[in-house]
C-alpha cells in the first residue's frame, strides 16, 4: 500500500527574516580593502614598524632598504602601496624623502575588523 506525502507550500518565499543591519556598501568595501590588503604584506608590516619606530615617528627612504635586505625599488614599491592606502605619507626634503604614519591610520585598520 502506498503512502500519499503531502507537501505544504511555504508561508513565504523568503528563508529567514532580514536581520535589518545594513550590509557593507561597496564602496566602503572597496576602501577596507585597499587598507587590510596593504597591511596584508610582511614587508610593509615591517616597514611601519621600522618608520613607527624611527625618530619622531618618521624614517627616511635611505634608512629603509637595509634593515629589510630588499633594493631601493622594490622598498619604493611597498611605500607606494601604504601611502596609496592612506597609512603612510610622504614627504619630500631635498632629495630625500621622509615617511611618516598618517594620524588614526593604524586604528582605521583595527575599525575595519571590528566593524564587520
């Protein structure tokens, strides 16, 4: 003898209810992004470390190819993407230039994983 299932329609199409907190925008994706990946690099995590570190919070792009036993182009390269990144800034003396932290980067970043 056969059984007859019958199968109930669902009260509603949707799974669940919305949790109402407002999902990540992309453009603050985008953002958070560019941020956790610069910092996502040993060398530039060394980097702010060796400029936090410095005098006055600050370092000199010849004092940084040394201590991380990598040329002048590829540390170049790695300031580039922090400074991009709005963690780094810039400034130009002379020939040289001086790097610094840019004030609440560091906690910008640490926002970032405990906002999600």
């Amino acid at each position: 003898m056969k059984t007859a299932v019958t199968i109930q329609p669902a009260a509603s199409s949707a799974c669940c209810e919305p949790s109402g907190t407002p999902a990540l925008s992309a453009e603050s994706a985008d953002s958070s992004a560019r941020i956790l990946k610069a910092l996502s690099d040993p060398n530039r995590l060394r980097l702010l470390s060796i400029i936090k570190a410095g005098d006055g919070g600050e370092a000199c792009v010849c004092d940084l190819t040394a201590p991380l036993e990598l040329g002048q182009p590829t540390v170049s390269h790695h300031l580039k993407i922090l400074v991009d990144a709005g963690i780094l800034e810039r400034e130009k003396r002379g020939t040289w230039a001086y790097y610094s932290l840019v004030p609440g980067s560091l906690e910008q970043a640490a926002a970032i994983l405990t906002q999600l």
